[in-house]
C-alpha cells in the first residue's frame, strides 16, 4: 500500500512539476518575462521560416475539403473517432464560418482578390502577425496541457485556493492557474485550459464563461508591446498594476451582471466535479488525495501522445479557420466602415465626465478593439495627451475580448457564448474598468 502510495505521488508529482515550469514558471528573455511555452513555441515558429504561411494554407484548406467530404460523403475512419466525427461534422453557422475561412486563407495565400481581405490591415494582418505563432502555440499546448490536466496538478491547486476563489469570484480554485497561464504566456493557452476543463466536467458552462472572457488576461509581453505603442514604455510597471487591479475590479462586478450571470451551471459532462472540501478535511490535505488518486489513473506516454494529437487536430481544424474569417471580418470592418467611429459616440460624454483629453479621438477607440485589441493604441498613438494615451492603453489591454484573437478562439471552442454576448460583456468590462483607470491615470499625470 506503501509503495502503491508512493508510486501515485511521483505521477502525480513529476509530470506536474514538468507542467508547472512550462506553463507558470516565468522567465527572462531578452529583457521580457515570458513562460517556457511561449519561448519554445517562438523557438518552432523561427525554425518553420516562411514555410508557416504554406502550412496555415494547407491545414485551412485540409479543414474544409475534409468538412466537405465527411458532410456529404462520409469518411469512415473519421466516424469511428467520435472526437474527429464531431470535427468534421458540422453544420450551419460553423459549417459556413469554415468555409468563409477556406475561401480567404486561398485569397490571401495567393495574394488574389480585394484589398479589403488581402490588405495588410486585414486577412494580411491576421495571416502574417497572428497565425503563425497560434499555429506553434497550439500544437505545443495541445500536446503538452495533458501535464496541468491529467496527472493531478489542478485538482491540487483546485482544492488549495477553494477558499479564495469560491467567495471573491463564485468560482472553482482550479480557475486561478488558468489565470496565471494566460498572465504569463497568452491568453489563448487560458481560452483552451479553459475549454479542456469544461468538456471534462470540472467547470460548469457559467464557470466556463465567466472564466474565459474574464480571466483569459493578456499577457505580460504584450502588454508591453501595447504601452510601447504609444511611447509610454517607461510607465510599464504602474501601467501593469493598474490593469490588474481594474482587472479584478471587473472580474467581480461583470459576472454579476447580464449575460454571465443569466448563464445556467449546468455541465458539458453528465458528471460533473465540483470542488468542495469535505468535513474533517484541510484543503492541503484533500487536495493531495485528489492528486494522488489523478495521479493514478494517468495516461501512459502512448495515451498522452494519442490524446495530445487529437487536442492539436481540434485547434488546427476547428479553430484556425474561425480566427482567420471572424477576425478578417472585423478588422475590414475596423478599417473600411464607420461603424466603430459611431459606437464609439457615446463614450464621449464618459470621456469627458472623467476629465479625459481629446475625448473624441479616445472615444474612437473604444469599440475598435473589440476587432483587435492592437488597434486602440496604434489610433491613440497620434494623441497629444499622455494621460489619454495612457487611458486608452490601459483599456485596450482590459476590455481582454477581441475577435481577432481571444474571442475568435472562444467562439471556435465548445464554451457556450455567442457573438452577441460577447459584445455586451465587452462593453461591460469597458464600462466598468474605465473609470478605474482614469482615476489612478489623474494620480499619475
């Protein structure tokens, strides 16, 4: 029984040691602070060259020819794998979302048709500066989450900060380390924890949406790359700890409020685990249990690879062709329609009840980055003001949902939120860490 004992705490604790330094450990890279992951998967993108765009091509393309043939032909060795099956076979909204996603990967690859698609400040943006590194992050993440998810490590934690997360934010323990994955590295590892956790039961789909669209946090290096966008790098430090604290502010109040806190806490799952403390019981002490009794049933490094292969298929496959068409639509309708410049409108008065300079070029860049969260800046960096430029800075990084990235990969993952509500809780958390951030922007300007 000894033995037996001891033999789960080293599978428990090995792999999530492993995990825990790839994920979490932050470290120095040319003067950034960034995670193990992000560095490895910046090391593959460098190594892959130019031949990236070629294979963003080829696993667009392959998504949809292979969608096309399971739907109307059917691929028997997809069927046989219910994960793969539920893939390839989709229908409605997504069906055309992956097909819109086919048509301008072609466009853009082979540089034909409109500028507004192709164009540099669209599908070529999207292309050039964000795929590639998502294509890299996710085959690392997708192989190599097992270690945080399957040998114990969160079921630890979990039980650990029970008491932390469960009264301030109505939330599993577990949540907090999918924070610190994504404050870290990317907030898209955060988006795909999240996922993971949620088809498996431990989060029901409240507890899901809530974490995803507000604990998903920007990360540490691209923050720095947003204040550097409008010449303020020199303020990084307050700058970070006052998205942080606006960050909780709204972590609080936004789930609270519609459409999160109308979301059911049923589960993706029929069994479903929730996390409570049983009497007797210290969170250290029950939260070991749980680790060593994950530990136990481990997958074996064959099981490990099988399922990390199919966690990668699902990303590349389902989730590349998502980013690539929501986002080109939003960025075209950033840069070639008004319609952002008019949402923006009613921030003017907020602007100004907050004493903030040249409130109409920072309304206009309110809605913006719900496209991208890149844009605000690069707008507010003609502003004069530093402290406006500041604000804006600051809430680009907070409002966190954009659909060229985070909101694209929520959308695309089984987290049940639609694109509406995503747009109401991105103008919620706007609303709500504004103020915050033009309080303490006055204090230091």
């Amino acid at each position: 029984m000894h033995l037996l004992k001891e033999k789960r705490f080293y599978q428990f604790l090995i792999p999530s040691l492993i995990g825990l330094f790839l994920f979490v450990t932050p470290i120095n890279q040319d003067g950034t602070m960034t995670i193990p992951v992000a560095v490895m998967a910046h090391g593959l993108l460098d190594v892959m060259g130019n031949a990236v765009f070629t294979i963003i091509w080829a696993l667009i393309s392959l998504s949809a020819v292979l969608t096309l043939m399971h739907r109307f032909i059917g691929i028997g060795l997809l069927k046989k794998n219910e994960k793969m099956d539920h893939l390839f076979n989709i229908k409605g909204f997504w069906f055309w979302v992956r097909m819109t996603g086919f048509v301008f990967v072609n466009m853009i690859y082979f540089g034909i048709g409109p500028e507004i698609i192709i164009g540099e400040l669209t599908g070529g943006l999207v292309m050039v500066d964000l795929l590639p590194i998502l294509v890299c992050v996710f085959l690392l993440a997708g192989i190599l989450l097992a270690l945080l998810l399957n040998y114990g490590l969160l079921d630890f934690f979990g039980a650990l900060l029970i008491k932390v997360m469960r009264p301030i934010f109505n939330l599993p323990g577990r949540s907090a380390l999918d924070c610190v994955a994504s404050w870290l590295g990317d907030g898209s590892i955060g988006v795909l924890l999240t996922s993971k956790q949620y088809e498996e039961g431990f989060y029901s789909k409240r507890e899901a949406t809530v974490i995803a669209t507000t604990f998903s946090a920007v990360s540490i290096t691209f923050a720095l790359v947003v204040i550097s966008e409008v010449n303020l790098e020199h303020m990084f430090i307050p700058f970070y700890l006052i998205v942080s604290l606006s960050g909780i502010v709204a972590a609080v109040i936004v789930p609270k409020l519609p459409p999160l806190s109308k979301v059911p806490d049923t589960y993706y799952t029929e069994v479903s685990h929730r996390e409570d403390i049983p009497d007797g019981k210290t969170a250290l002490s029950y939260g070991l249990e749980l680790a060593l009794e994950k530990g136990g049933k481990a997958p074996n490094v064959l099981e490990f690879l099988v399922e990390g292969v199919e966690n990668v298929a699902e990303m590349w496959f389902g989730t590349l062709p998502v980013i690539l068409a929501m986002g080109t639509i939003a960025l075209i309708v950033a840069e070639y329609t008004p319609v952002f410049q008019i949402l923006g409108m009613p921030f003017i008065p907020l602007y100004k009840l907050l004493m903030i300079p040249e409130a109409e070029l920072a309304s206009q860049t309110i809605i913006v980055g719900f496209a991208d969260m890149f844009l605000p800046s690069v707008i507010a960096s003609s502003i004069e003001s530093e402290l406006t430029r500041f604000v804006v800075a600051a809430t680009s990084v907070t409002q966190l949902i954009y659909m060229s990235e985070i909101g694209s990969i929520i959308m695309g993952s089984k987290i049940p939120v639609s694109l509406k509500d995503l747009f109401i809780i991105f103008l919620e958390r706007t609303i709500v860490t504004l103020p915050v951030i033009a309080l303490f922007a006055h204090l230091l300007f």
